[in-house]
C-alpha cells in the first residue's frame, strides 16, 4: 500500500499533535520558489492560542528535522489555526461553530446561510436566514450526509443579544449617576 508524503507527515504529526492537546486539522506541502512550504492548521474546542502554536511550531520543526520526511531539500513550515472561515467537515468543527454564520451547499444541489444553533456527530441544527431578510429565521435539522461542503463566515454586523442585553443595563445604571 502506497502512502502520499502528506499522508506521512500526518502520521508524523498526529501524534505530536494529540500530545499538544490540540487537532491537526490540515496539512499543505507545496513549492515555494526553491523551497517547500508546509502548511499546517491546528486547533482546540475554545481556539488555540498563539503560544501553544509557537510551542508546537518547535517541536514540529525538530521532528521534522530528525526525519528523513524533507530529504536534504530547504522547507519553510508555517503553524497555523484554521482561520475565520474555516470549512466545516467533521463534527467537531461543526460544534466548535456553534453561535455562528454557515454558508452551506447541499448534496442536492441547494444552497443555505444558517446559524449553526447545536451539533452533533450525525448532523446539525441550524437556523436558516430569509432570503433577502423577507420572513422568520427557521429550524431545520441537517444531516452530515446531505451536506457537499459548507464554510463558516465572518459577520461583520452582527448584533450579539448579550452584547445588547448588557448596554441596556449599562444605560439603565447610569440614569442615577447625574
């Protein structure tokens, strides 16, 4: 059975990953001029911070430096988090988008913006945005396998209720203050 370089290197990597108590979510080797460049995304359930990825970015670099995994031929290794937008195709990452905004392609051919409200390891359940905002958010509940790919997006006005819920007691304490 043959295996690709990157599936060596996620053998590598996963357990140096699991040791970190983070997930290896990604990993990219492409050319960069003369050199290779490795990309990897790691995370965690509350966000991975910018220590743990510098702290796993040196154990990386020495493993990857006692392997034979790059020959002799100069690499660059990028350590990063997945991003704001990240892709949504296991579900834990489903789950640690919980709260937030989805653009989803089904199967089907379809396509939706929800909210991603709870998930689990069979699916979701989301709150569907009206189209054009004409109507009501609505429940639906889906399923992994009726999903083709879907993305997580970056709002850039959303109205957050607790955020609005403290202002409103904020305002409400400083009437006494004058």
């Amino acid at each position: 059975m043959s295996t690709t370089h990157t599936d060596r290197l996620r053998a590598l990597l996963e357990p140096l990953a699991a040791q970190a108590g983070l997930d290896l979510e990604d990993v990219k080797v492409t050319r960069a001029g003369s050199r290779r460049q490795v990309q990897i995304d790691v995370d965690t359930d509350g966000g991975v911070d910018m220590d743990a990825i510098a702290e796993f970015s040196r154990v990386v670099g020495e493993a990857l430096d006692e392997s034979d995994l790059m020959g002799d031929e100069a690499y660059l290794l990028e350590v990063g988090s997945p991003g704001a937008e990240r892709p949504l195709t296991l579900p834990r990452h489903w789950q640690r988008a919980e709260g937030r905004l989805a653009k989803i392609h089904l199967v089907d051919g379809g396509e939706i913006v929800a909210r991603v409200l709870t998930a689990d390891e069979d699916g979701a359940l989301v709150e569907v945005q009206p189209v054009k905002g004409r109507g009501r958010p609505k429940e639906r509940r889906l399923e992994y396998t009726e999903v083709a790919r879907a993305r997580v997006q970056v709002e850039f006005n959303r109205k957050d209720d607790e955020l609005l819920d403290q202002a409103a007691d904020f305002e409400e304490g400083d009437e006494g203050a004058e």
